[in-house]
C-alpha cells in the first residue's frame, strides 16, 4: 500500500516529522576506520548519509585502488550492482547513516514519498558519476583539484568572513586516487594554488578559498 503525500502544509510538516523520527530509529553510528559494507557483500540495504563523510572504493585489476566517491550529508550510497555492492564503503569520520531496504528503491515498498527520493538521488548518482567520468578524462591537474574544491565549497564550505573554509577528512592519496592523478601531483598543484593566493591553508586537513572567482574560472578550463 503507498503512502499518499498530504497537500496542506500542516500535514506535511507532520508528515516531515514523522519521517525524521522514523529515520532515527532507523540510525546507525559509525567510527573511523570501520567499514559499512565491502565489495561484494549482500547489498540489502542502501544508506542515506546524516553526518560524517565516507569513502567509496574499488581496487582495479592491475591493484590500483580507485577512490569512487566520497559520501557526505544528504547523499544515498550503497546503489546494488546486480545483488552484490560493487565498492568498498570505510568510514573517514564519525558519521551516521539511516539504513533503508533495497527494495523500498526498486518497488516503492509502503512509502511512495522516499521511494521517489531514493530513484531521485540514484539518477542523480549517474549524473555526478558521468560528470566525474568526463573530468578524469578531459581536465588538466589543476582543473580538476579546484573542480574539487569548488564542489566542496558548495556543499559543505563554511563561511569564515569573506572567504569560505573547506574540511578535507580525506588524505592527499584519497583525493588522488578519486581525481585520476598522484599524490605528488596534487601536494604540487596545492602549493601552486596556495602561492597564487587562490587558497590558504589552515592545515592539512582545512584549506580557506580566498579567490572563490578564481578558483571557479580555473575549475572551468579558463586559467590564463
């Protein structure tokens, strides 16, 4: 039986409250290091991220491991290949996530309303995985670290005055690993962006945009 949405907005503030308390019940905690599911494990659940960033990750046949994505608040990782995961999920930092049954993507399983947002946000995982396809492929170094950036910046930037501060969980072998490059490329492309004044760095871990404009013409292949 489907769940119909309500139309007046008291409802659906109701309706909004008994999901957020649904999904709490529903919660699990993560630590660092931890993993929340391996390649070819079962995949009879798939996760809505509610804090922490994760890693996804697959070893190629020649042994090189390849960083997929990074999951963080808002995102829904865990889409099945077939009945299996096709990647590892490990855990970067404290995180919680909401567990959903895989079927409630494939059938709508009682609640029409998230299975609607979970076939939402697995078409909108296709996209983001052709975008990131197409950038390993077509961008120069440089372009591809403040594409990076400057998606982080967007979804998870914290303004600090003018400028925005990112945190980067994720090592220099992580982010070179998701971006096609070495890890020696992205430390000299780094310091490359740091002497320009384009970014600052807090530490390794936080780095300040100073030059948002910059940083987006340079993520558009438009550097000078």
């Amino acid at each position: 039986m489907y769940v119909t949405m309500p139309n007046d907005q008291s409802s659906l503030s109701q309706f909004s409250a008994t999901r957020r308390k649904a999904d709490r019940k529903l919660a699990r905690d993560l630590k660092p290091g931890g993993y929340l599911f391996r390649e070819g494990d079962e995949a009879r659940y798939i996760f809505r991220v509610l804090s922490g960033v994760l890693r996804l990750t697959r070893v190629m046949e020649n042994g090189r491991r390849q960083v997929i994505a990074f999951g963080y608040p808002g995102d829904v990782i865990g889409f099945p290949n077939g009945a299996e995961h096709h990647t590892d999920c490990d855990v970067l930092t404290p995180a919680r996530v909401v567990a959903y049954r895989r079927e409630l993507l494939e059938s709508g399983a009682g609640d029409a309303e998230l299975h609607d947002e979970l076939l939402t946000a697995a078409l909108r995982e296709i996209s983001s995985m052709q975008d990131h396809f197409m950038m390993l492929g077509r961008k120069s170094a440089s372009e591809k670290l403040a594409s990076f950036l400057c998606v982080l910046a967007d979804r998870v930037g914290t303004p600090l005055g003018p400028y925005t501060q990112i945190a980067l969980p994720m090592s220099r072998c992580d982010i070179a690993d998701f971006l096609g490059l070495t890890t020696e490329t992205i430390s000299r492309t780094i310091t490359q962006l740091r002497r320009s004044g384009v970014i600052a760095l807090e530490s390794v871990h936080q780095v300040i945009i100073l030059k948002p404009d910059d940083l987006l013409t340079l993520a558009g292949g438009e550097e000078d």
